[in-house]
C-alpha cells in the first residue's frame, strides 16, 4: 500500500479517537482550555526577560550603548503586552478548573503580577551580579565576568530561577515550573522554582545538580555536580504526597558541597561554614563549621 492510500484510509480514524481524547481532558487548544501556542510562548518570553536582564549576552543582537535604553524600553513593552495576555489566559483557565472562584478579576491580577515582576528586574539583576562574581571568585579556572555569563550554564539556570521563583511566590500556575524545568533540560541543573536561594549562589559544572521545591539556600554557598537536595520521602505513613510541609534541608551561609552529595529531609539544617564530602549520604543536621566526608556523617568541626 502506497502512503498516500495509507493516509487516505486511516488518518480520519486516527484523527478522531484523537479528537475524543484531547476533548476528555488535559485540552491546551480548545476555547476552554489553555489558548497558549504551547510552552514555546513562555519559553520566548523567559529570553526576552534574559535579554534585558544581560542585553548583548542573552539578547539576539548587539545593542549599542547609545541605542540601550531604547532597546530595554522597547522589549521591555513587547514583554509586557505578551506576557499579561499569557497571564491572564493561565489565571482565568485555572480559576474555572477550581470552581471556587466567585468574582474572577483574572485580568487585574494578571496586570499586578506583570507590574511586579518588571519591576523587580533591576534589583534581579543586581543579584545576579553577585552570583557571577561569586563564581568568578569560586572557580580559579574563570579568566573574566564575561566567561562565565557567556559560557556557565549555572548562570542561566540561576537566573531562570530567579525569574521563576518570584512568580512562584506570586501564586502564578504552571509559568514557573514550564521555566525552571526549561532550564533543567538546557543545563543539566534542575532548580525547583520554589526553592529560597539568597545570592552569591554558585554551581560549579553543574550537570545532575537537583534542588528540592523547599529548600532554603544562604548567602555565599557553592554546589559541585550531581548534589542533591532533596527529600527523605515524597510520602507521609498513609502514602499520601507530603504537600504543605518543609521537605527539604536547610544550607546555611558559606557552605561548600562537593560532587554527588546527598542531603535529605526537611528537618535536616547543614550550618554555616561547613563543608561537606562528595560522595556523603546526609540526613541529620552538620554543625556550623564542620567536615564531613564519606563514612563520617557526623561532622568533625574544622580546626
């Protein structure tokens, strides 16, 4: 049978059981549903944001000093008017799945949520300053700031997190997960958007690099590949998904946590100045300034 006459014969089927599926749920195309050109839409807007936030770095062309802030105000507008119509798509599809909204003022909310996220763009930036020179001043192989902003992925994923986690605090559906996880497949780095990170945050290689929705990250610290900060178990006794509690281990200030490190449980608090072994399996609290390394759980305090 010529492909021609295949298509002819069993397409319309094919299409069909499809049509009934789509229509059964999960519709991201139909008039009720999610009216988005799929993820693609979010994921040119995060560029966008990354382009004003390092125009020259992140943006498309280069931007002349002289023609900046024109350049910042114009993708700066176009970010605007596309992402509150995306905003207000997401809020007003998620209000009808929980049909417990009864004065809906998507469209307001979406418009407070645009103000504030542009708004905090400079002082993201700012911070995102500080995790580049901590990274300069963590790895003695960086030979610039510019090295680092153009080739590290941390930086990219520092900074989709950055963006995704003040939209997470925001209460925005599904826009800062799409993101984080956009990130995760690019770097390798996978950063929950409701992890707390303060700055002058550096991962160093980065690749397996996975932290947990609530962890608590402090000034100053540096992560190797393949940590991990995650959860003793996703489960209570009952098998019920342990949502609304702290799950996650708490970094102190300066800590240091070599290559595959495991560090689990929400009660779990790795204090100020420690360093912790790669390789370790942790799930008890380290004191501030102690040494862990395999086998030695407990922590010796530095000398």
């Amino acid at each position: 049978m010529e492909t021609i006459d295949w298509v002819n014969k069993h397409i319309p089927a094919i299409a069909g059981k499809l049509e009934r599926a789509v229509r059964g749920g999960l519709s991201a195309g139909e008039e009720e549903g999610l009216d988005l050109s799929g993820r693609t839409v979010i994921y040119d807007i995060l560029n966008d944001i990354l382009g004003v936030l390092f125009p020259g770095f992140y943006s498309k062309d280069r931007v002349p000093k002289s023609e900046m802030n024109f350049y910042l105000g114009d993708l700066l507008r176009h970010i605007s008017l596309r992402f509150v119509r995306v905003l207000t798509e997401i809020l007003t599809y998620h209000c009808k799945k929980r049909k417990d909204c009864k004065e809906c003022a998507c469209e307001t909310r979406a418009q407070k949520i645009l103000a504030s996220l542009v708004g905090s763009l400079p002082s993201i930036r700012a911070t995102l300053v500080e995790d580049i020179k901590a990274a300069y001043d963590g790895d003695p192989a960086a030979t610039c700031l510019e090295e680092i902003l153009l080739s590290y992925p941390c930086i990219e994923a520092i900074a989709t997190h950055r963006v995704a986690h003040l939209l997470y605090k925001l209460d925005v559906p599904f826009v800062p997960r799409i993101m984080s996880e956009h990130a995760h497949s690019k770097t390798g780095i996978d950063i929950h958007p409701g992890a707390s990170i303060a700055p002058r945050f550096f991962i160093d290689h980065g690749t397996g690099v996975v932290i947990g929705e609530t962890t608590e990250i402090g000034r100053n610290v540096r992560l190797y590949q393949g940590v991990t900060l995650g959860a003793l178990s996703p489960f209570d006794k009952q098998g019920n998904p342990r949502r609304g509690e702290k799950r996650h281990p708490t970094i102190r200030d300066e800590v240091i946590i070599y290559a595959n490190a495991t560090i689990l449980g929400g009660k779990t608090v790795i204090g100020k100045g420690a360093i912790i072994g790669g390789n370790t399996w942790i799930t008890r609290s380290v004191p501030s300034g102690a040494v862990v390394y395999k086998g030695q759980e407990d922590g010796k305090k530095k000398q």
